[in-house]
C-alpha cells in the first residue's frame, strides 16, 4: 500500500494546492508533485487540473479520492487494532451526530465512555444527517448517529432508540392554551424548520405532507438552538424532538400543543461502514449505546 502517495494525494485534493499541502504534510512540494506522479504514473491517469491559483481534482481524480480515504481509514484502523492487542484501549474513536442527537443525547454517553476509558480520546462531529452519511462513507468518522434514514449502499443502518417528537410554540400564540388541536387548526401558520438534509426537516416535511397542512410560509435556520430562540422571540411553530425543548417546557418559554393526532415518533439510528466493526472503540462504544435503548 502506498500510504504516503495516498494520503499525499488526499491532502493536496483537500488543500487544493501543491504548496499548501506540502505545508500541512512538512514534506517539500516536489516531494508532493513526485508522490502525485507516481500515483498518475501507476493509474494511467490525469489526477489534477492545475492552474496558476489552484488545482481541481479530475473525474478519475474523484473515484482515487473516496477509494483513498476509505484505505487510509482501514490502515489507520488497523494500527489502532495492533496497538489495543498489546495495551488498554487508547487512541481516537471519532463519532459523526446529527444535531438533535449530538446536542442532547451523546454527551452523556460519551462523558459514560470516557469515564470508563480514560486513554479513548473521542471526537465528535455534530451536523446534519445528510452530513454524517456523507462522513461515514467517506471514512471522515468511524461510526455516525442519524434520526433520518440513508439508502447508501456501502452503510448499515441500525436502530437504537425511539425518538418522540412535539410541536411547539410561544405561551402568547393563539394556539398555546387551546385543547385538542385538529389538523383544520394548523391550516395557514408560518413554521420554522431546520434545513435541507436535516433528520427533522424529512420528519416534518413528512408529516405536513401527509396530513395536508398548508404553510404560510417558513423560516429555515440550520440549528435546534437557532429554531428555539426563533419560535421564542414569537414566530410562528415549530416540529421538535421532546429532549430539545423539554426544559423550554418545563421553564414555560415555549408550549407544546395539544395536538389530537396521532404521536410523532422516529428512531435514532447508527450507521457504519462493515469495516469499522472491527475497530474496538467502535465495538465499546456499541455496547454503551445499547444501554441506552
């Protein structure tokens, strides 16, 4: 394996500049140039486009890039893998979250891990789902935790916990203090949602579609915290999951509806490459979020 014309190759797509890979890796640029050449040489490929300013990665140049970081993954892995054989379990287990599972719900996991595993340094990357599919495919994280779905053919999916979902709103909306709310009644109201790509935002979207509420019109923030303050400082509704706005709730800032309807509810999901159920911490880390169902 050709770890340092690989990973090279990967760092120059990333930086999308000679220079400024050679920079990040400390090796010279015509050693990065000489690593590039031989990989074009070996592929019988153009990699790069180069121009003055930058260089863009070719079609080719694509297909060399996910296949580069899947095995630069599988090889760090497996260092990983020798290292836990001969000592305790050390090293970095790196977890992609969507945004209501990574805000709410990991932390306390992981502050459980931790405490049982000291040496495990663990990185967490919080985006949407659409986001964390795309990390586990690329190898970015070893293991990601979704409330959406993926059709990724190269990812399992597997459920862990189920998720209850509300809508909301502010103690002053008309709706806040009336009992059994219909569907006719959520005709014609302005929504703040989560963005494109967001578990939530399919969730919703679903759920208005499939019951034939019209929209006035929506407001789009890309955070749980930035749609809370929203529907706070008074505008409109919004759809989310209890364990983001229990303590709003709890507090009287916002409301949840008496909505009679049928409950919302979704399940969280992990997803992963086969690959990475080798890996140890990821195995660990399996365990303790079974606990959690």
């Amino acid at each position: 394996m050709h770890y340092d014309a690989l990973n090279t190759f990967v760092t120059v797509v990333e930086m999308q500049h000679f220079t400024k890979a050679a920079q990040k890796l400390r090796i010279s640029q015509p050693s990065v140039s000489l690593h590039i050449k031989n990989l074009e040489e070996e592929f019988q490929t153009t990699l790069f486009i180069r121009t003055p300013k930058k260089v863009s990665v070719t079609p080719t140049g694509k297909i060399v890039y996910e296949r580069a970081k899947q095995m630069i993954s599988i090889y760090e892995q497996m260092k990983r893998e020798i290292a836990e054989y001969h000592h305790e379990v050390q090293g970095e287990l790196k977890i992609g979250a969507s945004f209501t599972i990574g805000e709410y719900i990991l932390p306390a996991i992981a502050a459980t891990l931790h405490k049982e595993f000291p040496k495990l340094q663990l990185n967490i990357v919080i985006g949407n789902t659409e986001e964390v599919v795309s990390q586990v495919r690329m190898f970015q994280v070893d293991i990601g935790l979704i409330e959406g779905q993926t059709s990724e053919k190269e990812i399992h999916i597997e459920p862990f916990m189920e998720d209850e979902l509300g809508i909301v709103c502010h103690p002053s909306h008309p709706l806040a203090k009336k009992k059994n709310i219909t569907i006719e009644q959520l005709q014609e109201e302005t929504w703040v949602l989560r963005e494109k790509g967001s578990g939530t935002r399919e969730f919703m979207e679903h759920v208005i579609r499939s019951n034939g509420i019209k929209v006035q019109s929506l407001l789009t923030i890309s955070s749980n915290h930035g749609v809370k303050e929203a529907v706070m400082n008074g505008v409109g509704l919004t759809f989310l999951s209890n364990c983001v706005v229990n303590k709003e709730i709890e507090n009287g800032s916002l409301v949840k509806i008496d909505f009679n309807h049928a409950r919302f509810q979704r399940m969280f999901s992990y997803i992963y490459s086969p690959a990475m159920l080798e890996n140890k911490a990821v195995q660990l880390f399996l365990k303790q979020l079974h606990k959690w169902r």
